[in-house]
C-alpha cells in the first residue's frame, strides 16, 4: 500500500511538472507581481470577522466577544507579519474606525461591500493554476483613497475570516453518523472540531486595485490561517527601515510577531464602508465600483 | 476499503430506508407550531422564557451593531415622519411592553424585517419602490404584526425542534444531510402561514387608521416590480408563490367587508416628500453594490417623475458607464437578477456591448450637462468614458479640467493617478 501510494504521488508530482500546471491560492495583480507596483506602508482595516458556535439545538450563535478577540488578533498577527515582509503597517484605520464615527464606520462598510463584489471574481476559483495567478485585474475604486489617506499609506490590507466551533453534542452526533456511515461502507470520515477561512487581500491606495490576495481554509485556528495565507505575500525587495507606524502612543503600538493582542474588552466589533465621496459641488456622488484597474491605459 | 457482498449491501439499503422513514416522521413530529399568546393577550408572559430573553438580547445586539457601523439612514425629519406613521399602528397593549422603533436601513436590497424586541427595518431598497404612506403603513403593519404575534419566539421553538429532529434523522442517514432538506426551506423565513396572519393583522391596523385598503394593497404590485435578485432571501415577500395572489385574498377579504373601506387615506403627498432623498441614497448604494442595472432602472424610474433632474440624468451615466467599464460586474448582476448561469459566453456577451453602454453614458451626461453646466461629476464622468474608449486626449482634457475646477475633490489622487497613467 506504502509502496502504491509512493508511486502515485511521484507519478502526479511528475505529472504537474511536466505540465506546469502547478496550483496557488495565491492572486496577484500583474503590476504587483512584475515589481512595477511598489508598496511600503500598509494600512490595517479593521479585521472583518464571524465565528459561530454551532450546537445541536441549530441555536447556531455568533460569540461577538470571541469576535472581537480574534479581530484583534488578526489585526496584531497581520502587524506582525508585514513588517516581519519588510512592510511598514499602520493602525490608524482601526483606530479612527473604532472611535465611533459612524459615517467613516459607512463609509468602511461601504468599501468592504465593493470588495465583496471584487472577491467574487478573485475567488470565482479556489485555485488558480500558478501561470494565471498574476493576472487577476479587480478594483474596487476610488474609495481606497479616503482610508489611504487617513493612514498615508500605499496600500490598505483586508481580512475577512469566518470561522466556526462546535458543541461536544454536535460532535457527538458527527461521530456517531461517521461511525455508522463507517460500519455500513467502510468509509470512516474525522469531522472537524473547528476551523475557518481567511481571505486576505493587499489594495492600492490610490487605484483601488486588489494587487494581492491569498485565502487560506481548514480545521485550524485563525492566528494559523494567518500565518499560512500571509506567508505568500511577497517581501519588500528592497532594504529599509521597516516599522509599526500609528497615531497610538508608542506603548501600544509596538506590536511584534511575539507580543500578546490587546485585551479583547477593549475592542469593539469589526466594523465596515462607503464609495460616496464628496465633489466639487458639494453633492455626493457614487464612487466608481465599476472602474476596473484595466480601464487606466 | 471493505467490499460487501450484494445481499448485505441489500440488506442495508433496506435498514436505511426504514430509518430513513422514522426519521421523516420524526422531522414532521418536530414541526408543531408552539402555542404562545399574541402581545396584547392578558397572559402574554413577554421575554420571561430564556428561549426569549435569549432572542431579546440578540436582537438588541444586532440593533447595536446596525447603529455602530453606520447602517441607519438617520435624516431627523425621515426618522421622525416614520415614528409617525408606524406608532399609531402598533395595538396600545403591545406598545405598553414593548417599544417599537423605526429604522431605515441603508442597504440597497429590497427587504424590510422585525426583531422581537420591536426594531422595524425598511430597507432604502425598499422604500424606493413604494409610492405613498397607505404603502408605507401596509409594510409597518405587517412587520409590527409579527411583533405583536410573536412570529419570532414561535419560529425559534418550531426551527429549533425541527433541528433536533433533523439531527436525529441525519445521524441515522449517516451525516448525509437528506433530513436537512425540509428544514433549511423552512427555517430561512417565517411560515407562509404567519406571513398571511400578518398581511391580514398589517392591514386591519392599516384600514383601522384611516387608510384606504385599497392603496395599502397595492404594495404587494409594487413588489411584484422588484426584480428577481433585488429582493432579499428570507424576505416578507419573496417567501410568497404570488403576490398577486396575496394581494387578492386581502381585496377580498374588503369585498366582504371583513376589512373597513370606508376611508380614503393615505395616497396624499407626505411619503413624497422624502421620496428624491431615498432615490438617491438607493442609487448610490446600488451602484456600490455594483447593481448597476438596478441602479440604471432606479434612476429611470426618478426621471419618469423627474425628468428635468440633472443629477438622476448623472446617475443613468454612472450605471451605464459602469457596465461598460466592468462588463463581467454587469454580466455577474444580470446572471443574478434573472437566475441565469454566470459564464464566458454571458460575460463575452456583456463586453460586446460596452461602446453602447459608452454611448448611452456620454448621452445621459450630456443631458446631465445641458440641464446643469456647472455638474462637475458629469464632466468627470464623460472623461471617465473616453478613458474607457482609448481617447486618451479627450480623457486628458476633461479630467485635467475637472481637477482644476476644485481643489479639494476626494478623488483628486484617484483622477490625478489616471492622469499619470494617460501621460506615460
């Protein structure tokens, strides 16, 4: 059977070398992935997350004080992981978006609605053969500019997670139901205990366009979803002084890939957006969810 | 993996479908609908179960949430008018346990929906399509409706057993989830039972008021307008076959004259007056939303009443601009409106038409133009255009002319990057 299963995997290895038809979850936009996009300081958005605790009564609840731990600790673990890639991260997005300034608060719901739409296409596939993956041209407008600006940032970095746990009743029944399937077939299946999805995706401050995108899925936690979607964002290429910028005081803004997030009371629910944006006149007007990054020659 | 001789493979098909029948009866079995008293019997007993104290405190969260991320459209005059309208529609037992609030949501969604704790939402996707208050009270009556007969309790006990059940069900099926079939069309709206009870319960408080039946019903032909995706899954509406059929059963309930239609409230011009205020915001989040058919539709129906406005004649370049800057947006909108399939053929189809989304958006700015000279958007507008033909000098010029017009746009960095872009 060993021997069997050695063989296959060489077999497919071969395979998809021979063919190059190599996969990545990884999507990048083509003047990121040439180097023609350079990107040095990031700003955070306030990590987007819904976990669920799912139990055998269907009582499927979202736990917003777990929320609001993992939001902070994604917004700290992508921190650490930017600048550990030689990027300078800033928190002034996160900050401004949790003082309670309800029209910024619409106008970040606003955007992340735009990237939804955005997402849709970057992840009509879960993997992209690797020959494809740096010719993604998705945009989601002129509204990057407003949170840009607030940061004087590059770029601004997104996260969506949506994670789940479930009951020892649940789990309970799931094992029953693989045990039985398992006694009748043969066929035994593990069912997770938890797990969850993260979408990541790096987007230009002044175009709008999604230049980086990675996802990342499976029975883990999310600080390890993390980690494993990160991991492909490609580092400065240059060398540079690379920091933790904010408005914050510097005791709480030194956040490292080591240092422990901030209390989980202390951070209100992840908050969202608005394209709308003022103009000469004095009116508002829609932004451009339309303006694809390959309508600029 | 083991192989089973055919005989037991038999004997175990069999087994499942005996199982699979308890199972059946066991999910039918946990669909009773629970017996709770309605907000104005004596012996409501209102939020002293925890199953309710629990759906309290939810309800309370979303409302929280809602308001911190800005969701709530909060002009005063519009919140005020709602108050209005709404509260006298809400039986004097109910509203003496619980306090019902008015809410515009601003979501481009057609969808309108009651939290047990008396939060009412109307969506601005749905106010756009309504035409006068007797409208209006027919949608706040039936959400307050559901309020007062305790939609949201009953559901939660009903969807809850029916869980158990499938649970059991789904364990013997071995994890295939064949028993969920039954629950998952239930559990995503309420019963089309209580959605009668409070069409009928909306429009006795709506006639008790003073208006007229016959304008309220004619809501439910608004809906009918609403195009297949625009209306939100699980909606007040969308759970119905028909709601011409709805609409029906209500006229004649007044035929017999088990509904009052004496009075002829309701079709005056108050709801109006807040009418171009929703358009607007319902333009703009739809454009968002890249819903830019539904959008460009919006904005067509504004111009029917308004047909002089410079800015709705503005929004109609926008949404066909839009499509011809971002075909596979527009193809992906109309595969979800119509419920076709999204492909290459479909998005192939929607590029082939981008010069005529161009022309049409040069025409609607135009027209925006020669109604207001001074509509800056509407020469940004026709600049974003030639960008998206390739007629990069014309793009140069009326780009440059609109930075230079104003120097504190919020798309200066955006506009000034495609500059750079057309330059190089």
């Amino acid at each position: 059977m060993k021997q069997i299963g050695r063989g296959v995997i060489v077999a497919l290895g071969l395979v998809a070398t021979l063919t190059g038809c190599a996969m990545t979850s990884v999507r990048e936009h083509p003047d990121f992935a040439s180097g023609k996009r350079k990107i040095r300081v990031v700003a955070i958005l306030p990590a987007q997350v819904e976990y669920r605790h799912l139990v055998f009564t269907g009582e499927n609840e979202r736990d917003p004080e777990r929320e609001k731990s993992i939001a902070s600790d994604i917004e700290s673990g992508m921190v650490a992981a930017l600048q550990s890639r030689g990027y300078t991260a800033k928190l002034d997005v996160v900050d401004k978006a949790r003082s309670g300034d309800k029209e910024f608060n619409f106008q970040l719901e606003q955007f992340r609605s735009a990237y939804v739409q955005a997402s849709k296409e970057l992840y009509a596939r879960a993997m992209v053969a690797e020959s494809e993956s740096t010719k993604f041209k998705v945009g989601v407008g002129p509204s990057a500019n407003t949170f840009a600006g607030v940061a004087g940032a590059d770029a601004l970095i997104i996260a969506n997670y949506q994670g789940f746990d479930k009951s020892s009743g649940l789990m309970a029944k799931e094992i029953t139901s693989s045990v039985l399937l398992g006694a009748l077939t043969g066929v035994y299946y593990a069912p997770a205990k938890s797990g969850g999805r993260i979408e990541l995706s790096l987007i230009d401050g002044v175009s709008g366009d999604v230049l980086w995108s990675n996802a990342s899925a499976g029975p883990v936690s999310a600080d390890s979803s993390l980690t494993s979607a990160m991991a492909r964002l490609p580092v400065v290429p240059s060398s540079g002084d690379t920091q933790v910028a904010s408005d914050r005081p510097a005791s709480t803004e030194a956040v490292t890939a080591t240092a422990e997030a901030p209390p989980a009371a202390k951070m209100p629910p992840a908050v969202a957006a608005n394209q709308a944006h003022n103009t000469a006149d004095g009116s508002s007007v829609p932004a451009k969810p339309g303006q694809p990054a390959d309508a600029a020659p | 993996m083991r192989q089973h001789s055919p005989p037991r493979l038999a004997a175990a098909i069999v087994s499942c479908l005996r199982l699979l029948s308890l199972s059946l009866l066991a999910v039918s079995a946990g669909c009773a609908t629970p017996d709770i008293p309605s907000l104005t019997s004596a012996d409501a007993h209102f939020g002293q179960s925890e199953e309710e104290k629990n759906l309290l405190v939810r309800a309370d969260e979303l409302d929280r949430e809602l308001d911190s991320k800005g969701m709530l459209l909060e002009t005063p005059a519009l919140v005020s008018y709602l108050q209005s309208v709404g509260q006298p529609l809400v039986p004097k037992e109910a509203a003496q346990r619980v306090r019902f609030r008015f809410h515009v949501l601003r979501s481009p969604v057609s969808n309108a929906f009651a939290l047990p704790n008396g939060s009412i939402y109307l969506t601005v996707g749905l106010l756009a399509h309504l035409d006068n208050e007797a409208e209006l009270a027919q949608v706040m009556g039936h959400e307050i409706s559901h309020v007062v007969l305790r939609h949201g309790i009953k559901s939660y006990e009903t969807n809850r057993s029916r869980i158990i059940t499938a649970h059991i069900a789904d364990m013997f099926l071995f994890g295939t989830s064949l028993a969920y079939l039954p629950y998952v069309a239930s559990v995503a709206s309420f019963s089309r039972e209580q959605e009668e009870e409070a069409d009928v319960a909306g429009l006795r408080s709506v006639a008790a008021r003073g208006y007229s039946p016959d304008e309220a019903i004619r809501v439910f032909e608004r809906i009918q307008e609403v195009k297949g995706g625009e209306a939100a899954e699980g909606s007040w509406y969308s759970s119905h076959p028909s709601n011409a059929q709805r609409a029906e059963v209500l006229r004649e309930m007044v035929r017999k004259g088990e509904i009052p239609a004496t009075r002829s409230r309701g079709a005056g011009p108050a709801y109006r007056e807040y009418a171009a205020l929703i358009a607007e915001e319902n333009i703009r989040l739809k454009l968002n939303a890249r819903q830019y058919e539904l959008a460009l539709d919006a904005a067509t129906r504004s111009l029917t009443e308004h047909p002089d406005s410079a800015l709705y004649h503005f929004y109609k370049g926008e949404a066909y601009r839009s499509m011809g800057d971002d075909p596979k947006g527009a193809a992906r909108e109309h595969s979800w409106i119509y419920g076709k399939s999204y492909n290459d053929a479909l998005v192939a189809e929607f590029e082939g038409r981008r010069n005529a989304f161009y022309q049409s958006a040069e025409k609607a700015y135009q027209q925006a133009l020669a109604l207001d000279s001074h509509m800056l958007v509407a020469q940004r507008g026709l600049g974003l255009v030639n960008l998206g033909r390739g007629e990069y000098d014309a793009a140069r010029e009326r780009l440059s002319a609109y930075l230079a017009q104003n120097k504190t746009l919020s798309d200066r960095e955006y506009i000034t990057n495609l500059l750079k872009g057309i330059n190089k």
